[in-house]
C-alpha cells in the first residue's frame, strides 16, 4: 500500500462481503422453493426473495468496484485520495439506499422490472451517490501525477456506468418502450461497461502479479476495450427479439450478439498468456488464482453460455427459462465476482499488514466455490434444458413442469453448499486479515517483502 487513504477500501470490501453472504441466503429460500419447500412463502414470497437476491448482487459487485476504485486509482495516479470522508460518507448513503430498497421489497415497495427493481424515489439517491463516487475518483484523477491507461479505462468504464443507469429513469406507460430502455441498463452494463471496470482491474493485477511490462498489458487491454464495443453495443439486439420492436433486431441481435463471445475469449487468452509469460512470480498465488480464474470463467459462463442462447431461432424456445439462470449465474460470478474477489485477495494483505493468502482456507475458499459454481451451472441447465423441452416443444403447463424440475433443485442445493462452503472460507479469511492497519510503504518500495521475493520461483 502507497498511501493512507487507500485503506478506506477496505470499509467498502467489507461491505461485499456482508451484503454477498446475504444474497447466499435469498438463493437457498428460492432453491428450497424450487425443490416444493417454500416455508417462508408468507413472510418472503419468491418475487421479494428474487429481486433481493439480484439486487443484493449489484450492490455488492458496485461495492466491490467502487472498493477497487480507492484502491487502485490512487496509486496509479500517484497521489492520496482526493477525499476520504466523502468516500465514507458516499458508502454510507449507498448502504442506506440499499437496505431501504431491500425492505421495501418484502413490503412489496418495488418496480417489478427484473433487475431494476428499486423504486424511483431511491433511484435518484442511487443516482447522487453514484456521483459523489465518480466526483472523489474523477478529482483524484485530474489531479493526478501521471495519467496511466489502467486508470483510464477504469475511470471511463465506472463513469460510462453512472450514465447508463438513467435510461432506466425514462417513464413511460408503455411495455416495449419500457423493455427497450431497461435493456440499455442491463445489457450495456454487463456486456459493455462493467467489462471496462474489469479490464481495468484486470490490467492492473496483471501488471501487479505478473511483473510484465506495463506498455505490454496495456497495449491489449486497447483491443480488448475495442472488440467489447464493437459487439456489445448492437449486441444489445439479442434483447429485442420478441418485445415488440421491429424484425431486423432479429439479424442485428444475432449477428452482433454471436461476436461478443470474442471479447470474453481474447480478456481469457490475455490472462493466461500474461500468467504464464511473466518472469517475477508474485508470492500472493491466490491473488493470480482469483485473475486468472476470472478471465477462464468469464469466458465459459458470459461467452460460451451467452453464445449457447444469443441466435434468435435458439432463444425464441429458451428465452426467460432456467437456461437463462444458467447463464446469469456463471456469467456474473466468473466476470463480475471473481474480479472482485481477486483485487480483494490482492489488496487484504497490503491493507492489513497480515500476509495471510497462502493458508489453506484461502485456497479452499477458491476451488470449492468454483468447482460448486460450475455443479449449479449444471444442475441450472439439466433444468432449464427440461423445462424448454416440456413446457414448449411437448407443450405441458408451465406450473406442472415445475414440478417436473423440482428434483432438479435439489441437485442444485448440494451443489449451492459446496460453493457456500468456498465463500465461507474466503469470508473466514477476510475476517482473520484483521482491521487495516497496514503501513504505508515508501515512495518506490516494493510490496513484496525480501523474504517473500526470495522463496517466490
Ligand atoms: C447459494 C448460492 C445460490 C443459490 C442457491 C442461488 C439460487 C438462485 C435461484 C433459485 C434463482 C432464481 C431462478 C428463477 O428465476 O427461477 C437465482 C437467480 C439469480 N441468481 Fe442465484 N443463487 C446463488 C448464488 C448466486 C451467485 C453467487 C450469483 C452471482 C454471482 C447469483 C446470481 C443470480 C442471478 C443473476 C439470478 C437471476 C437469473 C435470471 O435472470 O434468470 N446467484 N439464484
Ligand atoms: C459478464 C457478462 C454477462 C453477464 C453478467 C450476463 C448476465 C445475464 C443475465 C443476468 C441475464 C438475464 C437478464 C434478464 O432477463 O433480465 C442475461 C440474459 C442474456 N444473455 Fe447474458 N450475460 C453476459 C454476457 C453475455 C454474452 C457475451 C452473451 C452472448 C453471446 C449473452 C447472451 C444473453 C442472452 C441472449 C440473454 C437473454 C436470455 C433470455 O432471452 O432469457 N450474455 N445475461
Ligand atoms: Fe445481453
């Protein structure tokens, strides 16, 4: 750590991990649901439990970039915070914000617009919020003592993030008008901008991790961002098939949507390749784990799984099933949680002085959350597979298919365990890594520790 103010993130890092084993929770009530077993039906009905579930999600992964944010923009731009109780207060608010919405959905306050359930009120606290955050990271870059690519992108994804969030603001009585709008959020946040955020911190732990040269992380990061626009943008046609908007969404959507997959493929090329080049190995293994497994399984759960649905004739049968939990549940974990989890693996032991990423909980941490993440992935798809089948080619009712799929779900809930079991590991570590009370180093010191540098291979 280079300076004082980078340790306010880990306040936000703490934050993700609170609200995260909360979604954990909000997942086994809809799983047990699934499976016939819905107890709790009175008090937290599945659609409460749904939009808290998804919605406690996105405030955790904007936790965990905001966390990231403090952490990485300081020290790229060379200089302290520009403050550090506006961050505390913003993070404040943005909890606040957060927990009223989440009440308010057991009390039935909401949109009902999947993903963007928080009521308009909330929405423009969201909205300040959001900009206190861009201001405190847009003043430390401007006044910055070097402007660094890494730092670019990140600022201009999170930026481009704030603004996208305002389509979703557009009133209007009208459902197509409302679908296509919501879209734009959703669609260009993860399958746009939000892979800017990730390609920022991805290029900063690779800088960090692997020792490779800067102007050769970054150089790719440039074409990386390039393929992300080029297909994410019209992309968001693979949306618009059957909403109501005109038919050459079909070939729009389908064209652009089946490119997508390349940006994911090139973030998992540039990961592995970088591992494997790079001559200094940093001794924070686990921190490399989180990277790389991210760049792999962002791929596999956004670029393969995304492709498997993304043609028209595909999603005209699978569109809005468990196919699409499928889907969701790899893609954001591999891209969006893993990336977080992977700064917080970097950042934990500079933050707290306690160099504790080599224990076996942190590694079990990573291999039983992935290994359970991709049994859920499978038992979502046998579902949703089953349930394409029966309810649209042999055309049984949709309730009594869900019957049909309630054995599905208990596969799901083995597989639920073994990941919670992973992420109980990564909490349980987070919490021995203590307060942060890590020292700032000197201007040029190194955070790898003689010691350390001299077992690392
Ligand atoms: C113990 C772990 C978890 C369980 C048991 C679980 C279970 C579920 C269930 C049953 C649904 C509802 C599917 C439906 O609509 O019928 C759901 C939705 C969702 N979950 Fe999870 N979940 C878990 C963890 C996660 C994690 C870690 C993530 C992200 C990294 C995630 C992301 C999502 C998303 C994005 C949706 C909405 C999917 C869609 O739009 O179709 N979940 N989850
Ligand atoms: C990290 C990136 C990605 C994440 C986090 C993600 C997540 C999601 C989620 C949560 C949904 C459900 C949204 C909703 O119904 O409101 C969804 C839908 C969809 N995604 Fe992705 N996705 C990603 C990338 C991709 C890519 C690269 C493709 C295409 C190649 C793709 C294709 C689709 C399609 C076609 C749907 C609509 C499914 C339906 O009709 O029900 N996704 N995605
Ligand atoms: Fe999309």
């Amino acid at each position: 750590m280079k300076f004082e103010s980078q340790r306010v993130s880990w306040w936000f890092f703490a934050t993700c991990m609170l609200l995260f084993s909360l979604q954990i929770v909000y997942g086994f009530i809809m799983a047990f649901a699934h499976a016939g077993h819905d107890a709790l039906h009175a008090v937290i009905p599945f659609h409460a439990a749904r939009a808290t579930h998804t919605n406690l999600l996105v405030m955790w992964l904007l936790c965990g970039f905001m966390g990231a944010a403090y952490y990485i923009i300081p020290e790229e731009a060379d200089r302290e915070l520009h403050s550090v109780p506006l961050a505390k207060l913003q993070l404040g608010a943005l909890v606040a914000t957060g927990v009223t919405a989440i009440i308010g959905f057991h009390f039935n306050w909401w949109e009902g617009r999947k993903f963007l359930e928080i009521p308009r009120p909330l929405d423009f606290l969201v909205v300040v919020d959001v900009l206190m955050f861009i201001f405190n990271i847009g003043m430390t870059v401007k006044n910055g003592r070097r402007f660094t690519t890494t730092s670019l992108v990140l600022f201009f994804g999170l930026l481009s993030a704030a603004l996208l969030y305002l389509p979703g603001m557009i009133p209007t009585t009208n459902q197509t008008h409302d679908s296509y709008w919501r879209w734009w959020v959703v669609h260009l946040w993860v399958e746009g901008v939000w892979e800017l955020i990730m390609g920022g911190i991805l290029s900063y732990l690779l800088i960090k991790l692997t020792g490779i040269d800067r102007e050769v992380i970054e150089k790719w990061l440039y074409v990386i961002v390039g393929f992300t626009f080029l297909s994410g943008i019209l992309g968001t046609g693979h949306h618009y098939y059957f909403i109501g908007t005109p038919n050459y969404w079909k070939w729009v959507g389908g064209i652009f949507g089946a490119m997508e997959p390349i940006a994911f493929l090139g973030m998992a090329i540039y990961g592995v390749t970088m591992a494997r080049k790079g001559g200094r190995a940093h001794p924070n293994r686990t921190a490399l784990q989180w990277t790389v497994g991210c760049s792999i399984m962002s791929f596999v759960g956004a670029g393969f799984l995304g492709f498997a649905h993304t043609l028209p004739s595909v999603n005209l049968y699978t569109h809005g099933t468990l196919v699409t939990a499928m889907h969701g549940h790899m893609a954001f974990w591999g891209a969006y949680a893993m990336i977080v989890l992977a700064i917080m693996s970097f950042a934990l032991p500079n933050l707290t002085g306690r160099r504790l990423h080599d224990a076996p909980s942190a590694q079990l941490g990573f291999w039983a959350s992935n290994i359970g993440m991709i049994a859920m992935t499978l038992a979502f798809g046998v579902a949703g597979v089953t349930q394409v089948y029966l309810e649209r080619r042999v055309g049984m009712d949709f309730l009594a298919v869900q019957r049909e799929l309630e054995v599905h779900f208990i596969g799901l809930i083995l597989a639920a365990s073994l990941f919670t079991l992973g992420v109980c590991c990564f909490v349980w570590n987070f919490i021995r890594h203590g307060w942060p009370v890590g020292e700032v180093l000197a201007a040029g010191a190194s955070d790898v520790t003689p010691e350390e540098a001299a077992r690392t291979p």
